[in-house]
C-alpha cells in the first residue's frame, strides 16, 4: 500500500502502472494487426511447430529446415513473419506480468483493479494456447476464430484497466456506477460479438471474395448458398484449412452471413445513440460508436469491390478494433459519467468529488 503521506497519483510505481495498461492496449493492436497481416499473406504455417521454427528459437537456415520438417519446405520470409508475431505477443505477455507484479502491492486497497489484472493475465494465456492451436492443428477455422477474439479480448481488458487505475485512489472505498446496463446495451453488446466472430469466420474460411459485387452477392440478392456447410462448426481436425476447405456454396453463405450480421449491428448502435444520446456525457461516445461503425462498414464494402487488397484487409482489422475500443469506452462513460458529486478524503487529506475521481 501507498503509505500515508503520498498518493498513488505521487507514487513512481503507480505511475508506470497506468502508463504501461496504455502502452498494453496499443501493443495489443500492434500484434493483433502484424498476426492480421501474417494470416493474410499466409505465413501462418510458416513455421510448421511451436514455439520454435523447426525446432530453433530463430529462423533457421535451409539445410536445419529440411532435416527437421522435410514435408514442409522452408519459405524463410513466411517464417520470419509467423516468428515475429511470436516474439511480440511473447513480449505483451512479459508486459502483463509486469502489470501484476507491479500491482500486486494494491491488491487488498478497495477499488484497485487486481481481480481485472488476474482476469487478463489469464486471458493472455489461453491466448498463447489459441496461438500454439492455430499451428498445430493447422489453421482449424475455430481456432483462428477464437484466437482473433481472444486479442480483441486482451485490448479490452487493457483498455479497462487503464481506466479504472486512472480513477483508484486509495482510503476512498469503491466507487459504485448509478446507471447498470439495459437491455439494448446488452443487445448491442451481444451483436458485436457476434459480429466479430463472423468477420473471424469469414477470414479463417477465405470467404471475404465469396461474393463479387455489393450489394448483390455474385450479381444476385439471394444466391445459391450452402448454410449448413459453411456454418458446420465441427469440422474435421486435420487437413491443412490454408486458403480454406469449404466449396464455393458455402463461402458464399458464410459471406452473406456477415453482411447480414453489419446490418442487423448497425441497426442496434443506431438505436442506441438514438435513444441515450441525451443522457449526461454520452453523446460525443455514442456519436464515436456509430462513427466507427460507419468507417468500418465502408472498408468492409471496399474490400469486396477492390478484390480484397492486403492492405485494405488491415485496415478492416483495425476499423474493428477501433469499433470495439469505441464501445469500450461508450460502456464506460455510461456507467460513471453520472456518479454522484460525494466528496471523498484522499489518504493525503485532499478532499475531492466523486465526479473530480472517475474523471477521464
């Protein structure tokens, strides 16, 4: 604990903490967007094994590749990108570490985050386990899915962290929210995630030219598509799933899906501005939601008449990135923009308003 002449906000260690919570959320979209790229140019395999490349902890040289893996040739460029993707998200798993070491002296002070810092500690692990997956079973579509939501759900978890070590004040007590989710933020909420996992679908399958042509899908509006085959989530483990498995059909209803799927969230963060826009703080953080939402559902549509262009694709990763930073930080401010001006005393004897404390 702090002691009682000096504040955290005085305190160097406290410091670092909401410094290095800032740097882990866009550390965490730097990798998210460097294991976007990966996928895209297909180096995802470009290391056959885990957590070496053919049994080295560097790129090895030709002659190592062979004897270690001679059913998979070595492109040494692929390799070198699935390795960097490696030793970055190793190094946001230090930082997390660090995170918690260096919170661990505020862990019992009422309103420190701990239980968030363990809660992200674990989710960067199973991360790293989605990681090695994504290799060993070969790009499964459920794996690759689950791994591109599981570093969405590192940077929220970041992101959160960041504010709630801005707003803790030790002696203070937890400050409670006035305003609980309703149920259209929560329908809001559910649709996002949902969204997510179909763009994750739609990329883990190779389904994101399924369709020529918007809004109609291969010149038509409802064309020929294989529902059952595209959304079989219990497909084989085995086959190598680089540049897909699944017929043409079934692509195209995987791609129609997501269509749907931007609709029908558009529709739901539409309704949400609309009906909270006019509550205290709001406006500008649902204005920021649709915003998002609009850059993105216009890359989202330039992917698809431009033939999906590498760097088009990144930037779809993060227009959805930047969409779930932006509800993020909507959930947030709707949950303590309006708390209650109560004073509170500080440990330093500094008394301030509750509004002055969640201030970010």
């Amino acid at each position: 604990m702090a002691s009682s002449g000096q504040a955290p906000g005085q305190d160097g260690r406290y410091r670092w903490l909401v410094r290095l919570s800032l740097v882990g959320v866009v550390f965490t979209a730097l990798v998210v967007l460097v294991g976007a790229w990966t996928r895209l140019v297909d180096a995802g395999l470009g290391c056959p094994d885990w957590p070496g490349c053919y049994g080295a902890l560097v790129v090895p040289d030709a002659e190592r590749a062979l004897a270690h893996s001679p059913e998979v040739p070595l492109e040494s460029t692929k390799a070198w990108m699935e390795m960097i993707h490696r030793y970055l998200a190793s190094t946001l798993g230090l930082l997390v570490i660090g995170l918690v070491v260096l919170g661990a002296r505020w862990r019992r002070e009422a309103g420190y985050p701990w239980r968030i810092s363990l809660a992200l500690l674990a989710v960067i692990l199973i991360q790293g386990a989605f990681g090695a997956f994504t290799v060993t079973l070969k790009l499964w579509p459920q794996v690759v899915t689950l791994h591109l939501l599981g570093g969405l759900s590192v940077m929220v978890f970041f992101l959160w962290l960041h504010l709630r070590l801005r707003r803790f004040r030790p002696g203070q007590g937890e400050l409670t929210s006035r305003r609980n989710l309703t149920p259209l933020w929560g329908l809001a909420l559910l649709l996002l995630v949902g969204q997510l996992a179909l763009g994750g679908w739609t990329s883990s399958n190779y389904a994101g030219i399924a369709c020529q042509g918007f809004p109609t899908c291969n010149g038509q509006w409802w064309p020929t598509m294989d529902w059952s085959e595209g959304f079989h989530l219990t497909q084989t483990v085995g086959p190598n799933y680089l540049h897909g498995q699944l017929h043409a059909e079934a692509r195209s209803a995987i791609q129609v899906g997501h269509r749907l799927g931007a609709m029908v969230l558009g529709i739901s963060l539409l309704l949400l501005a609309m009906r909270y826009r006019g509550a205290t703080g709001m406006r500008p953080w649902l204005m920021l939601v649709v915003g998002a939402y609009g850059a993105q559902l216009v890359l989202g549509i330039a992917n698809v008449l431009a033939w999906l262009p590498l760097w088009l694709a990144l930037l779809h990763t993060a227009g959805a990135m930047a969409l779930v930073a932006a509800m993020t930080l909507a959930l947030w401010h709707w949950r303590w923009s309006t708390v209650e001006s109560t004073n509170y005393t500080t440990v330093t004897g500094v008394s301030a308003t509750k509004e002055e404390l969640v201030h970010v």
